[in-house]
C-alpha cells in the first residue's frame, strides 16, 4: 500500500495519513479522494482531474504537475500533498 500525507492544516479530525493502492501519483490523488471525498474541493476539479495549485512529493520528490499521470507510485511510497503557503 501506499502512504498518503496531508498537511496538517488540511487535516479533518487531525487524522494526516492514509492509505491508497499502488498507481500513478494522478490515480492516487482520485482514489484518495474517492475514498475520502470531504477532500474532494481541495484536491480535484470539476472534471475529476487534479488540481495543480498544490505540491505533490514522492518519497521526498517533488512531481511535477505534467507528470503526475505517468509517474508510478509503488508499494511502500510515501505521497505527500502540500497546499501553497502564504506568507513565505
């Protein structure tokens, strides 16, 4: 399985990792929000399609957003996803 991170300012209840099935880091974002859909606003358009406001890091690197459809997440990955932050 894989390991997903939120920040923690977008954490309901405080809970900030989860799990999702391996995939490609797009396929991870949509299974995660159809598995936890009060996140859905944040994460994904009106499309279904993510959202690319947000960083998404794999095992500390960070994916660009024209390659988060191809780039596989396997077993044991970490997925991080880090809202901008204002204020520098």
């Amino acid at each position: 399985m894989v390991t997903v991170l939120l920040s923690a300012g977008w954490a309901h209840r405080g809970q900030r990792r989860f799990v999702c099935p391996e995939g490609t880091v797009r396929d991870i974002i949509r299974e995660f929000v159809a598995t936890h859909p009060a996140y859905r606003r944040r994460l994904l358009d009106s499309a279904g399609e993510p959202l690319t406001y947000y960083n998404v890091y794999l095992d500390g690197v960070l994916i660009e957003n024209a390659d988060r459809a191809r780039v596989w997440v396997g077993s044991d990955s970490t997925v991080a996803i880090v809202p901008p932050l204002a204020g520098g």
